[in-house]
C-alpha cells in the first residue's frame, strides 16, 4: 500500500505541500511493520516541522516596520538566514533586514528577536530531562525520540540547563494575595559524593517553605558554588504570602551552618531539630538491639531490659524529655557484660559493639543539640 502525506491550509487558498510517501506491506506477516517506525515518525514530524516554519516565516517577511522618525520609508536591505532549533528538528528561516533611508537605521525585522536559537520548548525540555538524569543520558534519549538535530551535545545541554536555571533564580517572587499567619521553613545539607578516586565532593543544600494552607516551594544550591542561599529562602518566603507579621518555624538537622544560613536569611527564631535524623538514629538503634543473640537466659533477659530502654529513650525525646535520656544508657551498661563474648565476623562487627557504638553516638547528639530539642509530642498534637 501506498499513501501520500499532504499539507494544506484551511483556507484551501495556498497549494497543497507533498510532504512524505509511505509505503507499507499489505500482510501482517512481521508485525514490525505495523503503522510507522519511529524513524519514519521523526521524518514526518522534521517535514511538517519545516514546512510550517517556512510559511510561517514568510508571512512574517511581509511586515514592516515603522520608521523612527517617521519621515521616510523603509526598504529591503538584504535576507540573512536564521536557525532555530526546535523539538521537531532545526528549521532554517530566511528574513529580511530593513534599512531606513534617511536615519540609516537598520532593523533585522519586526518584533523578531534577533538573538533566538531555540524554541523554548526545546529548551524547558532539554532542562527538564537534565535535572532528571545526566546531561549524556538526557542528550542520547532527545536524540533517539526526537528529531532533534542541533543541541544535543551534552555540553550544549548543560549550558542551556544552567541558563535556565540562572534565569528561574533571577526571576521576581509573585506574592500570593493574602499573607500567610505561620511558615515553616526546613533546610538541610548532605554531600554528592564521586564515584572517581580522587574527584572532588559536591556539598548540596536544599529546603523548602511551606504554609498551613498548603503553599509550597522549595530550593537547593551547592555551597561554595556562588549561589545565595540565604537569598533564596527569603524569595520563597515572599512567593508563599511571607511579611513581617509572618511566624516562622524552622527545623534542621542541627549543623551550625544551617542556623547561620537561617539567621543570615532574617530567620533569628531559634530553630528546632529536625525529628527526622532524630528518628534515623533511634531506627538504628532498635534495629542492632533487635539483632542481639539471646543464646542462654542470660541474655535473652538482658536484651529484653535493652529493648524495653530502647523504645523508652524513644518515648523521653519525642515527649521532650531528652535530658533524660542518660537514665537508659546507664540502665543499658550494666547488662552489656552478657554479650561480652560477641565476635566480629569477617564481614560485620558485633552486635553489641554496635549497639554501644549506636548508644554513645546518640548521647552525644543529643548533648550537643540539647538547646534545639522540643517536646514533639505537644507540638504533634498541637497540629
């Protein structure tokens, strides 16, 4: 079977454009050749792409500008083409320059902007699948679902992804109309770490604004990369209804840089530690007490009194009683001696030094960020 694709205005007024014959078996007998291929569907999409770039265009070829100084009219200079590239493939233009007689002014044309080399589809998209995957990755798939012929050099990606990213940064906070009561500010900080020996690590900061109401927004930065991260926090604060009269409650994992990107972002109330890394310790923790040998009544008892003081330290911080919470670490030692003949094996160490490594780590923690502990329950209740 045979067909031909045809273009066509509405208005029937311009002649029909053959754009592609497709030619298909009349059997099913292998069922790749059933409808188009996807080499055959890039083709059809770059020829309609084209085509409809090139009408478009000279129709635009027809306006003129005005003149300045409105005293003479303006001619034809010359044609320069112009490349865009677009999802559908890379279209080649070709407009006019205008030239002014008497001011000798030239314009490249009206309401065209000189400087486009790109659709911003292609650009949202290209800077989509980057924050998604890397700029390889993101290169390789444009070009296999695509028709995209002009772009896809990974470092043509990143660019573009930066600039994109550049110009969201720089972009004014819309405010919401009515001003939010209470926001809650969380900011937090972990490390991207190359797989390479001897690669540098990369430091990431990111957080999020949030109101009762449900208005969002959240950001990230890399540190010492020359991005305003205080900056950040206080635009976001503004683009979820953020004003003066605004409480604000924020949380992080307790680093001293964090409190001093808070502070420095106009967010002087002392900031709580977050229940999260809270729970990622006591998590730990249960789990190596679980994982005690309990091989003679011994030690079945003394684990017993160690998992019952686990979930106890549990319950003391999250009702704000943290600074009890060396009451179960000294309940905790005199039973360890029952697992005193625990040996590492060759792929992990003892259960119990474990646990003791876990049970002092998190003293320490909590000794240190004391000053930022609430009560979480009355807080959660509370709403």
């Amino acid at each position: 079977m045979e067909w031909i694709l045809k273009l066509a205005t509405a208005g029937g007024k311009d002649p029909c454009v053959d754009i592609m014959e497709i030619s298909k078996p009349d059997d099913l007998g292998d069922i790749a050749n059933l409808g188009l291929t996807l080499a055959e569907a890039k083709q059809l999409l770059a020829r309609v792409q084209c085509e409809i770039s090139t009408v478009q265009a000279s129709k635009h070829a027809l306006r003129r500008p005005i003149c300045p100084c409105r005293e003479d009219v303006c001619r034809v200079k010359d044609y320069r083409d112009h490349s865009v590239a677009t999802l559908f493939g890379q279209v080649t233009m070709r407009l006019p320059r205008f030239l002014y007689a008497l001011c000798g002014r030239i314009e490249t044309g009206l309401n065209w902007p000189s400087h486009c080399r790109s659709t911003p589809e292609l650009d949202q998209l290209r800077a989509h699948l980057s924050a998604l995957m890397s700029y390889k990755m993101a290169a390789d798939l444009l070009e296999q679902m695509f028709p995209v012929d002009a772009g896809t050099d990974p470092e043509t990606l990143r660019r573009h992804t930066l600039k994109a990213g550049a110009t969201l940064a720089r972009r004014a906070a819309i405010r919401p109309a009515a001003a939010a009561p209470a926001i809650t500010v969380t900011v937090d900080a972990t490390f991207i770490r190359s797989r390479e020996d001897e690669e540098r690590h990369f430091e990431v900061r990111v957080g999020n604004v949030e109101t009762k109401a449900g208005g969002r927004q959240v950001f990230g930065g890399v540190a010492k990369a020359g991005t305003d991260i205080e900056g950040l926090i206080r635009k976001n604060l503004e683009a979820v209804g953020g004003n003066s009269d605004t409480v604000l409650t924020a949380f992080t994992d307790g680093c001293p840089g964090l409190r001093g990107i808070l502070a420095g972002a106009g967010i002087l109330e002392r900031p709580i530690l977050d229940w999260f890394h809270i729970a990622m310790k006591l998590q730990h923790l249960k789990q190596t007490a679980d994982g005690l040998v309990a091989g003679d009544p011994a030690c079945a008892a003394a684990k017993a009194v160690i998992v019952t003081e686990v979930e106890r330290l549990h319950w003391r911080i999250w009702n704000g009683k943290a600074k009890n919470a060396r009451k179960s670490i000294d309940r905790i030692r005199p039973v360890m001696h029952h697992f005193r003949g625990d040996r590492d094996s060759r792929r992990s160490i003892a259960p119990s030094r474990k646990l003791w490594t876990a049970l002092r780590a998190l003293n320490k923690y909590l000794t240190g960020q004391s000053a930022w502990l609430v009560n979480y329950a009355e807080r959660h209740r509370a709403g």
